[in-house]
C-alpha cells in the first residue's frame, strides 16, 4: 500500500542527537595487546531501552570484495552518560568499513542510526577526544 502524501506528513522520523559508536584502543588479556573495541556511547540524559546493534564489516582487499557475517547485540537499558562495550574489532576487519546499525527506544519513541567507522582509519592520526569516554579514539560517521 502506497502512502498518501496527507499519511507521509505524519510520520515523524527522530532525529538522532548525542547517541554514537566509537572505537578506541584498550588492553586485550587474550591477545596480550592493545585491541580496538567497538562501543556504543549514550551521550544524553535519556535512558535508551530496547537498544540493538547489528554490525558487519565490508569493502576491498586486494581488490576483491569482501564481508563478513551480521552480528547482533542487544540491550535492555543503556544508561544516561554512559558506553557499553559492542564488540572487539578484530586486525584483520581494520582495513573494512565497520558498520553498525543502532536502534533503541527513548519512552515510545524510536530511533535508528547507522554509524560507519571507516576502513583504514584506525591510526592515532584520525583519533579525537570521545565522549564520556576520557580516551582518544574514532566516532562513527
């Protein structure tokens, strides 16, 4: 069924504000080194219930198109001024784009977003300040 130009004015399409995913270096106990962690970051006084993350990582090695599987996390809350740990970025899906595809409810309101953290940018030159997290890193476009 085709919406009507008088049904498309209703529909209300939130904007997102203050909700990210970053990346940043921290130590990794397996692998006895620093390794990139994905976080999802909520920047707001809202709580976020009903939180999913859907990654995936894709683009070119060596010329040849590559991707990996869609992983998927979930969360009850995600609390005001706060990140929760997504996923470890592993070496060899640094050089992909990293994209992630975040939804959540802030009171009956939903709101989505994907965020991309770009292939090849994990490198202290493209690191800025993040928010609520006192650490240098990447936000996701």
């Amino acid at each position: 069924m085709w919406l009507s130009g008088e049904m498309k004015k209703d529909i209300i399409i939130p904007i997102v504000e203050g909700v990210h995913v970053v990346a940043f270096k921290e130590w990794n106990d397996d692998f006895l080194e620093n390794s990139w962690y994905a976080y999802l970051v909520n920047d707001t006084d809202n709580l976020l219930e009903m939180a999913t993350v859907v990654s995936r990582a894709y683009g070119l090695i060596n010329g040849e198109e590559r991707k990996t599987s869609n992983f998927r996390h979930a969360y009850a809350k995600v609390e005001p001024r706060t990140a929760t740990k997504v996923e470890l970025l592993e070496n060899n899906v640094l050089q992909l784009n990293n994209e992630f595809m975040v939804a959540y409810f802030i009171g009956n309101t939903m709101f989505d977003k994907t965020f991309v953290l770009e292939a090849n940018s994990y490198n202290d030159e493209s690191s800025v300040d993040l928010p609520i997290i006192n650490k240098k890193g990447l936000i996701g476009k």
